[in-house]
C-alpha cells in the first residue's frame, strides 16, 4: 500500500482510533473520507474538517450499507482503500476495478492473547485475524491486498478507564507509528506498533502462558484495543 494519493474510506471513524488515522492519512495527501452513524458529530467533523468528506453509515443495517456504499463510490470513484471487513461485500467490486486497492481491517493484541474480561471481544478479534488471512489467500491474484491492523490498548474510550490507564498506549503515538509502518513497511501484511507485539508473538517466542498470565493480572485497561 502506498501512504499518499489514496482516496480511503474508514467506517466509524467519528472518535478514537478512526478519526485520528483519518486525520494522519489526510495529512499524508490522501482524499479520506470518514463514516459514522451520528449525523450531529459528522457535521461537527465536516465544520472542523473541510477538507474530510463525511457519509452517514449505520454498520448494523444492511440497507445504510448499500446507501452509504453507492454514495461513496459515485462521488468517489477513485475509492481504493477501505476498513474495515463488514464493509468488504459492498465494495470488493468496485476496489477489483482500481490499478491498486488496499482493505484494512482492525483486530487487536486480544486475537492473539486472550483476556478473561472480554471473551466473546477476544473471539470476535480472533475471527477477524482468520477472516484477513483467508481473504488475503482468496484475492491473492487480483488487484485488491489485505492488511491487518493490530492496536494494542490505545488511550480512548472503548473500555471504562481506558484513556487515563498507565497501561494504555497515547492516542497521538499509536497512530504516529502505525503511519510509519504504512510508510516504511507498505509490503506488511500486518501493521503491528511495538507495543502490541508481547501480545501477538507469545505463541511464536515459546511464552504465550507467561504473556496471558501477565495480561490477566493487570487492569481491563491494558488489554489490547
């Protein structure tokens, strides 16, 4: 994936971890277009942002997927970057008709090492590390390449207490590194910050016991994103 020239939609980027991408990638001479399902903060984010386009997007709606997918691909035609999966059926045609297109979809450190707090969340990421993988071999001969987004805990809001735990990566360091991932790595199949690679390669270093049970001794809130 090449970090500048893109044009890249990322559903649910309205806060956190989507929106400051959304920013970094603006700033590195991309059209990013940011979606969500609350039309009051998108219009914040328009008036903030001038320069972001904004669509309305409801993830648990078919329908507001076909909606949204047909009004960014008519006023963005030249759409080749997308996360995260949900989204991938309604746009995999389109992104098979670019020169180069990149799907991104978000798992977390949590895939890999499971917290007991969170089961059906670890599941969920875990799920979407196969699904990646699987689709990577699926595409393998078409225009179209997948990569994995793996956020350790990162300072936001998705767990209580999440944005003030020592344990929790800064929101403006997390996304400074994952652009220079994108930019220094654009072969990597998956965009790991240092951080999150105690979690991810436990297994592979022979420690994976000793990383669960370190993980489980701490606060929810140094879990993985």
């Amino acid at each position: 994936m090449k970090i500048s020239g893109n044009t890249i939609f990322i559903p649910g980027s309205t806060s956190g971890i989507g929106l400051a991408l959304a920013l970094a990638l603006r700033d590195k001479g991309n059209t990013v277009i940011v979606g969500g399902r609350r039309a009051e903060l998108l219009d914040q984010i328009a008036a903030e942002h001038p320069d972001l386009a904004t669509v309305q997007i409801d993830v648990s709606d078919p329908a507001s997927i076909s909606a949204a997918a047909e009004k960014v691909i008519r006023s963005h035609p030249d759409l080749n970057v997308l996360g995260p999966i949900r989204k991938l059926a309604a746009f995999v045609e389109h992104l098979q008709t670019q020169p180069s297109a990149t799907v991104i979809t978000v798992s977390s450190g949590l895939a890999f090492a499971p917290l007991k707090a969170t089961p059906s969340y670890n599941a969920s990421k875990a799920a979407v590390h196969m699904l990646t993988e699987s689709l990577r071999l699926q595409y393998a001969d078409t225009a179209v390449e997948f990569k994995e987004l793996v956020p350790p805990s990162v300072a936001t809001d998705l767990i209580p207490g999440q944005r003030d735990s020592s344990f929790a990566m800064p929101l403006d360091e997390f996304v400074a590194e994952v652009v220079d991932v994108l930019e220094q790595h654009p072969e990597a199949d998956e965009i790991l910050v240092e951080r999150v690679k105690f979690l991810r390669y436990g297994e592979a270093r022979g420690d994976y016991t000793d990383v669960v049970a370190t993980l489980n001794a701490s606060d929810p809130a140094s879990s993985g994103a």
